[in-house]
C-alpha cells in the first residue's frame, strides 16, 4: 500500500538519496577542479622554497639537486601534466554527477563519461612513469658532470592506477551497453 504513491505521482526515494549524493559529490568535484589549480600556483607565488624542495623530491632521487630558474620551469611544467590529468577526470567526473542528479544514471553519455575517467586513469600510471623519467634529467640538469641523474621507476602503485583504470573503462562500457538496451526495452512496449 506504501508503494502506491510513489509509483503514481513517480518519486523514488533511492534514486532522490542517489541524485542527492550526486549533487553533493557534483560540487565537491567543482570545488577540487579550482582549489588543486589555486593551490599550485600559492606555491609558485607564496612558497618557492617549499616548491623546489617539493619539485626536486617528486621529480628526482637525488638530494643534492639544485634547481636554477631554468630547470625549475621545466619541472613546473612537467608537474603540471599529472595535474592537468587530474583535472580532466575531475571535470568528466562532475558531468557524471551532474547527469547522476539530472537522473540520468541509465543513460548512454554515463557509460562514456564513465569510460572517459576511466581513460584518463589508465594513462596517469605510464604518464608519471614518463614524467618521473624526464623529471629526474630535468632537476639534476644543473649537476656538477658525473652527478646527473636519470630515475626509472615502476611501483606497485602505478600498475594499481592502470588496472583501476581500465576496470573503469569496461564498467563504462557495460553502463553505456545497458543504457542501450533499457531504452531498446522502454521503446519495445
């Protein structure tokens, strides 16, 4: 008897909790877009000496790096792949929300905003790989000769990311598969 009102006038408690979580984790997502950014650049203009020391424990082994103006925009601009990475999933990540309060969830642009994050996951594990490798040269440029250094390094972690990653992409393409065959079945009857 409870259920006959729903059912009549639509409403469906679960899915309103969902499209509210949504909403919610629509403008955490937002807010992180802004602050990773915002957060970087009060380092750049605040904090330069925790930057570099940041820049040369990120980018590099050695401890006796020094950065020179030089090398120091070019370990700025290799950090700022991860971060940009990062900010590509969050924006696809707060379309996805965005949709999931909308109730869109069982729609077909979910399964590819799913895949999407998941693309860009799988690529962050060889991106850093790359980045830790050109980083490394990058801060031990300045290095008196013999002292430079070149750091290749695969962890756990990074094979962690890929897996998530590509689990991503085929939950993505199995939401966007059944999104497909929901709207087949809605269209049927």
């Amino acid at each position: 008897m409870t259920f006959q009102p729903a059912l009549r006038t639509g409403y469906n408690p679960r899915l309103e909790r969902v499209a509210r979580v949504s909403r919610a984790l629509s403008w955490l997502t937002l807010f992180l877009m802004i602050a990773g950014p915002a957060a970087v650049l009060g380092l750049i203009l605040f904090d330069p000496s925790n930057l570099d020391r940041m820049l040369i424990e990120g980018l590099s082994t050695s401890r006796e790096a020094v950065l020179t103006p030089i090398t120091r925009v070019l370990a700025i601009l290799l950090s700022l792949v991860p971060l940009a990475l990062v900010i590509t999933a969050l924006f696809v990540l707060h379309r996805l929300f965005q949709g999931f309060a909308r109730g869109a969830a069982l729609a077909p642009e979910s399964g590819q905003r799913l895949k999407r994050i998941g693309i860009v996951v799988a690529a962050f594990a060889p991106t850093t790989i790359v980045i830790g490798i050109l980083g490394s040269i990058v801060v031990s440029w300045a290095n008196a000769p013999g002292k430079r250094e070149m750091a290749v390094g695969l962890h756990a972690d990074d094979l962690t990311v890929l897996v998530f990653g590509l689990l991503l992409v085929v939950l993505g393409w199995i939401l966007e598969e059944a999104a497909i065959v929901a709207d087949e079945n809605r269209q049927f009857i």
